[in-house]
C-alpha cells in the first residue's frame, strides 16, 4: 500500500491505496468537477451539503450505468439462448 496525494477544491488528502496513482488523481480530478460543477450553481452552498449533493449525483451515474449494464448483460443472455437454439 502506498500513498497518492490529490487535490480537491485546493484541499490536499492523502490517500492510502494499493491503485494505480494516476487512476487515484483521476478520481480525484472528478470528484473535484463535480464539486465545482455544484458551486457553480450555488456559489454559498456548505461544502457538507456540497458534498452530499455530488456524491449523490456521483451515486445516480453508478446506479443508472448498472441498470444499463444488467439490460446488456441480458441481450447478450438471450441473443446468446437464440443462437445456441439455431445451432443444435
């Protein structure tokens, strides 16, 4: 395990990992988007409800691309039941 340094809204956190540190900085670089993107809307904002705000915008990407990736997962299913029909 190692640490990786990051930079969120000019805060530093050092983060224990055993990542890779350029996909621990890119995590943190969207983290810090999305906090921005908040702030931009609403300038005086707390950063606690800031930060509630982006972890569930962060929370509904998650869910929805899970919901899309079972939807795939059960094309490929059937597609795959479809094609084993055709060759037996």
């Amino acid at each position: 395990m190692h640490s990786v340094e990051v930079q969120i809204l000019g805060q530093s956190y050092a983060i224990k990992t055993d990542e890779d540190e350029a996909y621990i900085k890119s995590l943190a670089g969207y983290i810090d988007e999305k906090l921005k993107e908040i702030y931009s809307v609403a300038p005086n904002i707390s950063q606690a409800k800031a930060t509630v705000m982006a972890a569930f915008g962060i929370a509904d990407e998650l869910f929805k691309i899970r919901i899309e990736q079972e939807n795939l997962d059960k094309m490929i299913e059937e597609k795959t039941r479809i094609l084993s029909g055709l060759l037996e």
